[in-house]
C-alpha cells in the first residue's frame, strides 16, 4: 500500500513552500504582532491566540526574501514543532495537495545542506520546497527564543 502524504501549501510572494499538514493546527487571518525583545532575528514577535502567547516565525526572513510590511490579507499558519507551537506569516495559503510518498523527493539529493528541508515535491508552478518544523530554527535561536519567551509577562526594566 503506497503511504500518502499531505502538504499545506503556502504563498510568500511568487514562491510556494509546502508544510507536512500533520503539524499544522490552523490558519487564521492576520493579527497584531507584538514585539518580543532579546527574541532571534527570525522571530516578529508574539500573537495572543486563544489566551495562548505564540512566536511569530517569518519565513521571509529565513529565505532571505525582500521584507515587506504584514498586511490584513496575510495569513498566519499556526503549526507545532516537537518543542512548542509558531505562528508562520504567509501572503496566502494556496490549498492542500497530497502526495504518494515516493513522489517526494529527499532534500539531499538537490539541495544538500539545508536542515529545515525535508524534502521536494513536483507542483504545477514548478519545485516546492517542504520544511521540516522541527529544524526550522537552529539550535541557537532555538535557545534564544526560550530566553525570550521566559521573559513574556516579568515586567520591563529599563
């Protein structure tokens, strides 16, 4: 029996990037982002969700793609990595698309290198990257985001 595999796929400008749909929670409109000092460049901030404090992962940052301002439209993509749950800002969300496992294609043999992907899949506008949430932060930033995150509710001290 072939294993299936389904991918939210989500717009950031002209290019598409897939998620495993198994780590998405959901995707909601954009919302007020709040800064989060001593947070990693990557992180825009913390969103309320639900009473919960979610860091907010941009996607454009890691890509290294031009920075734009959050709009209305945007769409945030709350999603769990095995060490907490992010928000990820898209310009759009394209749809879900499933996929025979042996249709992906493993990471190493185009892209060797990149951590954060954990595979390729053929769409209709070309290549897709899909990103592995568990390693899209370095360990670095990983850390440095715990830092941050401890401190959301102690008091500012200047």
């Amino acid at each position: 029996m072939n294993s299936r595999r389904q991918l939210l796929v989500v717009r950031l400008g002209e290019q598409l990037i897939a998620l495993h749909l198994a780590a998405v929670e959901r995707v909601v409109r954009m919302v007020e982002i709040t800064p989060l000092p001593k947070a990693p460049e990557i992180v825009s901030g913390v969103v309320n969700m639900q009473g919960r404090i979610i860091p907010v992962v941009d996607i454009r940052r890691r890509f290294r793609l031009p920075e734009r301002e959050a709009a209305l439209s945007d769409q945030l993509i709350v999603a769990h990595t095995s060490a907490r749950a992010v928000a990820l800002v898209a310009d759009a969300v394209d749809g879900v698309v499933e996929y025979p496992e042996e249709e992906i294609i493993a990471c190493d043999a185009i892209v060797p290198g990149m951590e954060y992907v954990a595979g390729v899949v053929k769409l209709r506008d070309g290549l897709t990257l899909i990103h592995d949430l568990d390693t899209f932060l370095s360990l670095e930033e990983a850390r440095s985001l715990d830092e941050a995150m401890g401190n959301v509710g102690e008091p500012v001290t200047k």
